[in-house]
C-alpha cells in the first residue's frame, strides 16, 4: 500500500506498553506500525459492513423453526 493513501495517527503509550509492543512486533517479525495496522484491523473486523450472503433469502423465507428438543430427544 502506498503511504500517501494512507492517514497518520500518533497515539501515546505507558512505557509497559510501548515495550511490550517492540517485544511483539519482533516476535512476528514486522514493524510496530504494521503490528499495530494488523491488530487494529483485526480489532475493527467487527464494525465493517458485510454484504448479506445471497443464501441467507432462503432462511429467512422459511415459515417457521421447528422446536430444537426433537433433535436432542427433550434433552438441552
């Protein structure tokens, strides 16, 4: 990715932190700024939007669930 496309970002960090961070990226074997865009990409996973799998019509279209403790004989 070019650096131009991308957008800086200072944060502070404890001392701990800061170590512990140069200590990880090393394990790894990358930079801290590319730990860190890993971890906080993995970290922000969460909040992207997702298109709704085309399969996911059919469930919905379904009239109605049938009661889960016929497949486990009464048991939960």
């Amino acid at each position: 990715m070019a650096l131009s496309r991308k957008k800086a970002t200072t944060i502070a960090l404890d001392p701990a932190d800061d170590r512990l961070l140069t200590r990880a990226a090393r394990e790894r074997g990358v930079s801290r700024a590319e730990f860190i865009r890993r971890q906080l990409s993995l970290a922000l996973e969460q909040y992207r939007r997702h298109p709704m799998p085309r399969s996911a019509a059919v469930v919905r279209s379904l009239p109605q669930r049938g009661d889960e403790g016929e497949l486990f004989g009464g048991r939960r």
